[in-house]
C-alpha cells in the first residue's frame, strides 16, 4: 500500500499545503503540544451564526453555527456530525446531511 501511494504521490502530486497544515495541527493536538487558542476550523463551515434547517422524521431541526461549535435545541456540538447523529440516533456525515458537501467543479 505504502508503494501504491508513492506512486500515486509521485504522478498526481502530494497532499496540498492546507491538507498538511491541518494534519500537522491535529497531530499536534493529538500529541498535547496544542494551544487552545488554535482551534482548527473547517473551511465547509459556514459563517458563525447561519442556521442551518433541515427536515427530519416529519419535524424541522434548525442548527446555529457558534464560534466553537453548533448548537441545536440548547445543546452544543463539537461538530455537524454529532449534531445529526443526536437528531436521527444514527451516524452521519453533517456535512452530507445539512448540505453542505463540496461540489465538484464541473470541467468544460
């Protein structure tokens, strides 16, 4: 697997320079040498304070994004993840199940 990656790396190119900064933060986090005034925020977030609606199970859910973190029905989630997973009992990607994935580019 590691050769198949190398090659890979070596035709398409490495990880890019955003990629490797997050990883290195979480990795430093990880290890304890985090400052808590780094927190690592992902760039599919939207702006603090958009709510994010969504229907589920017949009853609307409505998602306050905050400075460090979401808040749905007065609790507050580390992530979108978390957040969906205490609206439907199951696990999800939030991003997938608010909408918010990244589209790919269309090529003309």
């Amino acid at each position: 697997m590691r050769l198949a990656w190398r090659i890979q790396e070596l035709s398409l190119g490495g990880l890019s320079r955003e990629t490797r900064k997050m990883l290195d933060l979480l990795a430093d986090e990880i290890d304890g040498k985090s400052d808590r005034r780094a927190i690592i925020t992902d760039p599919r977030n939207p702006l603090i304070g958009t709510r994010l609606v969504r229907e589920w199970d017949g009853v609307e859910h409505t998602v306050t994004v905050m400075k460090d973190g979401f808040d749905w029905q007065g609790r507050k989630f580390k992530s979108l993840s978390a957040a969906a997973k205490a609206i439907t009992g199951t696990q999800w990607n939030g991003y997938r199940f608010f909408g918010l994935r990244e589209r790919k580019q269309e090529q003309v």
